[in-house]
C-alpha cells in the first residue's frame, strides 16, 4: 500500500468518525508516555555495556613487580637483644622457695588435742520434753479494743481500722502487749454494717459503732 494512499485512507476514517479517531490518538500518546522511557534506558544500558566490554580488554603487559626491600623492624637480631634483656632484668628472675612458705593448697591441719581437752567430758544434761504453749483465744476484751473507723463498699469492700486499710482475706492481728502472743485472725466478710472474721474454725463479729446524736439532733426518715 502506498503512502498516498495509506494517508487518504486515514483522512476518510477521521471525517467519519471523529470520535474513534480521537480515542485512537490519545491511546497513542499513552502509549508514548509509558514506552518511550523504557526504550531510552534500553538503549543507554546497551550502549553502556558495550563501552564497559571495551574498556575490560587489556592493552598493556602486566607491571613488573619490584622486589621485596627487609625492613629493619624485621631484623631478628633485635629479638635478640630483647632476649638478652629479660635474662638479665632482675624483675624477671623466678623466686627461689623458702622453707617458711606454707603452700597454699594444702589442707588446714587440726590442732593437736591438749590433755584437758582430751580428759574433760562434758555433763549430760536429761532430756526435758517442750510443753507446748496453749494458743490464744478469742474474747470479748480483744474484740472490744477493734474500733471500724471507716467501710468502704465496691468492687474490693475494705475496712479502715486503726488507720490501717484491710480487706478480705487479710490477716489482723489482736494483743501482743506485755509478752503475750499475738491473735491473728482472719477477715472473710465486708458489710456496711461491720466484719466478720475467723479463727481456728469459729466466726466473729464486729459491729460499727453508729455515731450518738447530739441533743435536739433527729433522725429524719425519707
């Protein structure tokens, strides 16, 4: 086909549809736009590589090598001076053993036992059985001295005592004045009334003391 021919053939598919023609133009530009990069750093690589080949070959002889010059720290005669130095440095000489040096990983020896050691035999004393000491109990004088100051109600309940913040499972500890043994009792409930606590399998209880009205104070019921 020729070009003449080629170029009246386009004319007469513009001028019928200038639509299509138009898409198939600005689908050629897309194409150049996203084509035209790769094409010129193909080129460019391949021409790269074509110098980097070229630049490989060798046109010159290998360099002659000079040959190796004995640098004088080398030189073994300085090792020996510096070996004659230390057989005469007086710092190097190895100590001679004295016979009042003990050695110092030998086992320690036992003193010998004297006559009076030997001799004397120490007075058995009879086997006297421990009493055992009776446990304190609870009364009423121990829980009587517990004062609840304060309950706090939540997702923890907590009782302020003595300013000392408990809650359950906590231990309290009760007397212990004047050499007597302590009381250790147990806190296993929190109400808004009091707490309960345990010791050697029985329940206490401890109420909270309400505060008094003060005269012409009244209670007001909702």
């Amino acid at each position: 086909m020729k070009l003449d021919k080629l170029l009246k053939r386009l004319k007469r598919d513009l001028a019928a549809s200038p639509q299509k023609a138009g898409a198939l133009g600005l689908m050629m530009l897309v194409a150049l736009y996203f084509w035209a990069p790769l094409v010129l750093k193909w080129g460019k690589g391949k021409a790269k590589s074509n110098s980097i080949a070229v630049s490989q070959v060798i046109l010159t002889d290998d360099p002659v090598l000079a040959k190796a010059v004995p640098h004088p720290a080398t030189d073994s005669g300085r090792w020996e001076h510096v070996r004659q130095a230390i057989a005469t440095d007086q710092m190097m000489v190895p100590a001679t053993h004295h016979v009042s040096w003990s050695n110092p990983f030998s086992r320690l020896r036992e003193p010998p036992k004297t006559e009076n050691e030997v001799g004397s035999t120490e007075p058995v004393l009879p086997h006297t059985p421990q009493v055992a000491t009776p446990e304190p109990t609870v009364d009423k004088e121990h829980l009587a001295g517990v004062m609840i100051s304060s309950i706090l109600l939540g997702k923890r309940h907590a009782v302020v005592i003595r300013g000392t913040v408990y809650r359950i499972n906590d231990q309290l500890s009760l007397g212990g004045e004047d050499g007597k043994p302590a009381l250790e009792l147990r806190i296993v409930g929190i109400d808004e009334s009091g707490i309960d606590l345990t010791h050697q399998g029985k329940t206490y209880r401890i109420e909270r003391l309400r505060p008094k009205l003060s005269p012409g104070d009244h209670v007001r019921q909702e």
